[in-house]
C-alpha cells in the first residue's frame, strides 16, 4: 500500500467550494479523493467517476474494483471527513454548488440540486415549505394529480369510475402535456417510496451496514474463489462449437456453420462479461488480455466500449439520463421520461422525441424481438466509435488497449469477414444468409440483458438513496433451472450480480440464498421471476409506455384544438 500523506479534517462547505472550482472530489471510506489527475487513466472511464464527484462511493468502489485497485486510490486523498456524509448531486447529474467565497459555511436547507431538477423523491417528501418559486413539475395539488390521472379514460384505458362525455372533455382541457408527464413521474416515485425502506439517514445507513457485512461474509464464504474447472467446461463446449462451424462450412452446410457460430458468439459473450468485472483470474491485466481476445479477436466488439459503457450502468442503473444500457431511443423507450427530449450525459446528445421516434415506440411492444435480433450490429458501430474517437484512456495501466483492441478488430474482420465470409462462402446470397443466421442468433443475449431491467423502476429518488437499495430497485433476477445456467451465462442472476459485480459468474447460485437472506432482513423487495413472466412483464412495460405515449399525443392534440 502506498505510503499516506497526513489528512487535514475538510468540512462539507470545503468539500462543495473544491467541487464548484471543478474539482473531482468523491468520498471512499473516510478519505476525501480528488480524482482530477486520474480521470483520464481511468480502465472503467471517465463517466463512471463523473457521477461519484460529491457522493460516498465507497460501496461502489469495493464492489467494481479488486483490494489492489482501493490502495492505489489512497494516492488522491486530500482529507478526510468526520461522520456520515450527505451525498451531493453530481454536476453531471445537474448539481449545483457554491464557489468557497459564496455565502457562509451554513449548509443549505435543501439539496445541490437546483429546484428546477431536484429529484421527485426530494420534493415529494420535503414538508417543509420553501422560499423558492413554484414549480410546475413537482408543486402539484392532489386535485390537479386526479385530473391527470383522468386522462387516462380518453386513451381507451378502462375508466375508474361512470363519467359523461362532458365531464372527460373538461378533464382534457385541464390537461397540459407536460402536466401529464409529470404526474406520471409523481406516480412512479409514490409507488416506490411506498414499496422500498425510507430514504432517512438510519434506514440507510442500517441497510448499508448490512450489505457491507453480507460481503464480508461471501468473502468467508470463498464466494469469489474462481472455480477454473467450471471454465474447463466452458473451453470444451467452445471448441466442439468452432469444429462445428469448419465442419459445416467444409461440406457446404453455410446455415448449420452460422448456427454453430451465433451459438459460440452467444456463449462467449458471458466469458468477456466475466474477464470485464475481473471475475476469472481477479488479476487486471490478465483479465483484461482474456476479455480483450474473446470479445475483440473473435467477436468483432471493444471491450473498452463495454467496460466505459457498463460501469456507469452499474453505477446509476436504470436512469433515463445517465444509463446507456436502457437509452434506445428512437427504437425503444421504458419510461415516459423519453418523452421530454432527454439529453444523455453518456452519449452527450439530446434523445429526440420526434415523429419517427413516435411511430416507433408506438408499437414497440410488437417490435421488441425484431429489435433484438439486430442488436449486433450496433454494437459493432459504438465498437468502431469507441476506438476512432479515442475515448478510452491514453495513459495508465490501460494505455495499450487501444492498440491491443484496434489490432483485434482488424484480425477479426480479416478473419470472418475476408476470410470466412467472401472467401470460403462463394455466392452474395449464401453471404447474406450466413452473416443473417450467425447475428441474428445474439438475440438471446440482448432479451436476456433486458429482462433483469426493463421492467423495473426508473424512477429517481435521490442522493440520499444507497448503492444495494438502488441496485435492488433496479434489477430483477431471472429463475432458471441449474441445468440451464450455461444458457443464461450468469445473467440470470443480475440483482446479485449487480450487488457484487466480481463474484464469478459460477458461484452466483450459491449467492443467491445469502442476498435473500439479507433483503428479508432490511425490507427490499427481491424481484424473482420465471423467464416466460420477466419477457411478459418486459412486454407489459413496453405497451404501458406506448399507451403513456398515445396519452399525451391526445393531450397535445386537445391542448392544440383549444389553442
């Protein structure tokens, strides 16, 4: 461990002047990191510490990253602080904060965030009146909700209760678009704050202490031992796969040779996710050359992409602005929060809610699995974008990925698509069919990455919300015999995975009673559902959010007739 330079006591008003100079500062155990010199040497990316600036992240940091990893952090350590910290909202998730010449050393009586985007949970459980303007989002009277929900009725949705004619087209006329979404956004906050534990410090905290404990005891439970022989099976069924597809492809079977190669894509998949989340050796640089190969040299997909891309998932699961993993737009949206023309802060643009967008999600729900069967091929593109535009780190440990991985995307296409593809396949439409049959066989990976989060909450309730609370809210597992486990790859077991990413992927079911154990304990709903329910509940919220959107079209269409 490095050696520790002595740390001065920062109070919180230091701390929030240090983030208003633009300062990466984020809190791990008791010390107070700046980030600054490291961003940009980042193997996880920049955007992952992006949303810690202002937050404790210290569960998030034990989780995604080895024992080594924590030491080599204590580096960036200015302070420390006394007592529990009350986290901020990061800037990029719209956080504002005081330069240290600005007021006093007061702490404000609301959060950073400014009023205009304070989390609904914020406003919704404040009771206490404040001096700021009202707010047409959130400042919201029972009886204007009410109205709201009424127009539902006018959509073709089973009204709660005998209205005349008159009396919904009142209802509509007291409807504005953007008070529709609103109130929809009012709704799915009341839902969860009244199925999760409280948002008050105790309950949190008390949560936090328990999960913390409950890694402690995997760990004595050799749960992240990595059982090597599991991937001795694992090699073998890879390589009777790959005989498969020269055999077939020798005889002329192009369709038999696809099939096998979509399957070994499928099953590799999993592997590259394990060597990801350094769950196979534990070791960054070995994982990191295991992932690089079986994702890069044979799969034709950056590993940098994904590691930059799926650790701000894990970090800020399910969040229509920040997570990459459920922004689809214009193909898909599960959240009526797409409907405002969001802006990603992942992909730094704004996710139009245009015409085209709007036939689409129409029918999204009828469309789900047609979606699904091309998903390769976007991320081949976010691949090739990830590496022309340079936005993996240049320097640090991770410098010679972008060389390693550049290297396996030019092997890969030499290899499938000269080599396999035009010139051992000798007609255009025996090509076509055989680039079709090998990628659209992917899509039982896509639908099972969306099962464990489609269907679950979107909703935003705030900083004071911890890690396991929020990763729990956020994900469903999916219920699957044990001998079906090489098909799911461990993605069935997404709430547990997302609790503790390095876990090898092997040992998850042996996990699965202890994170039962422990949500029965502190009150958080676990999500368990059969594979044929999570597609049907992932369905269900794919033709709710449609209707949400023929809603508000009906909305805009009353509001423009009134105009």
């Amino acid at each position: 461990m490095p050696m520790m330079r002595p740390c001065p006591l920062l109070t919180r008003r230091q701390i929030e002047g240090m983030i208003a100079e633009g300062r990466l500062v984020t809190i791990v155990d008791v010390y107070v990191l700046k980030m600054d010199g490291w961003i940009k040497h980042h193997p996880g990316g920049d955007k992952a510490i992006m949303h810690m600036v202002g937050r404790d992240a210290t569960d998030e940091v034990t989780v995604l990253h080895s024992p080594e990893a924590r030491d080599q952090m204590m580096r960036y350590r200015i302070g420390r602080i006394e007592g529990r910290w009350k986290n901020f909202v990061p800037p990029i998730q719209g956080g504002q904060f005081r330069l240290p010449d600005e007021g006093d050393d007061t702490e404000p009586s609301q959060h950073n965030r400014p009023d205009s985007a304070k989390s609904d949970a914020e406003s919704m459980c404040s009771s206490v009146a404040s001096s700021r303007e009202t707010s047409p989002v959130f400042d919201v009277d029972e009886s204007s909700i009410r109205r709201r929900r009424g127009a539902r009725t006018i959509a073709g949705s089973p009204p709660t209760s005998t209205t005349s004619a008159s009396t919904e087209e009142d209802e509509l006329h007291n409807v504005t678009p953007m008070g529709f979404l609103d109130a929809e956004t009012r709704k799915a906050i009341h839902l969860d704050l009244d199925k999760y534990p409280s948002l008050d410090g105790d309950t949190q905290a008390s949560i936090v202490r328990k999960y913390r404990q409950l890694h402690e005891n995997i760990k004595a439970e050799g749960l992240y031992d990595c059982d090597y022989s599991s991937y001795a099976i694992e090699a073998g069924r890879y390589c009777l796969l790959m005989f498969g597809v020269l055999f077939f492809l020798k005889w002329g079977w192009y369709v038999p040779s696809a099939a096998c190669l979509g399957v070994l894509w499928h099953q590799l998949v999993f592997t590259a996710h394990d060597a990801g989340h350094m769950g196979i050796t534990h070791n960054f640089h070995v994982d990191t050359c295991i992932g690089i190969f079986v994702a890069d040299f044979i799969g034709g997909l950056s590993l940098g992409w994904w590691k930059r891309s799926h650790n701000v998932h894990h970090i800020i699961t399910n969040s229509p602005e920040h997570d990459p993993d459920i922004e689809h737009m214009p193909f898909l949206a599960i959240s009526h929060r797409f409907f405002g023309d969001l802006y990603s802060t992942y992909y730094e643009r704004l996710m139009k809610y245009d015409g085209f967008a709007k036939v689409l999600l129409s029918v999204q729900s009828r469309m789900f699995y047609v979606i699904m069967l091309f998903g390769r091929f976007n991320l081949y593109i976010l691949s090739w974008d990830h590496l022309i535009f340079r936005r993996g780190p240049r320097r640090g440990p991770a410098w010679w990925h972008w060389w390693a991985e550049m290297a396996g995307l030019v092997f890969f296409w030499a290899w499938f698509g000269y080599g396999l593809v035009y010139r051992c396949i000798p007609t255009a439409w025996d090509r076509l069919v055989y680039v079709l049959v090998s990628h659209i066989l992917q899509a039982p990976v896509h639908i099972q990455i969306t099962l464990s989060h489609f269907a679950m909450s979107t909703a935003d309730l705030g900083p004071d919300e911890s890690f396991p609370q929020r990763m729990l809210r956020t994900t469903m597992d999916v219920d699957c015999p044990k001998w079906l486990d090489f098909f799911h790859g461990g993605l069935q077991f997404q709430a547990i995975h997302h609790l503790y990413p390095r876990i090898p992927r092997h040992n998850l079911r042996r996990t699965q009673k202890l994170v039962q154990d422990f949500c029965d304990e502190v009150g958080i709903p676990y999500a368990l559902y059969g594979f044929v329910d999570s597609n049907k509940e992932v369905l269900g919220r794919l033709a709710d959010v449609s209707r949400q959107a023929a809603i508000l079209a009906e909305c805009q269409r009353v509001v423009a007739i009134g105009a």
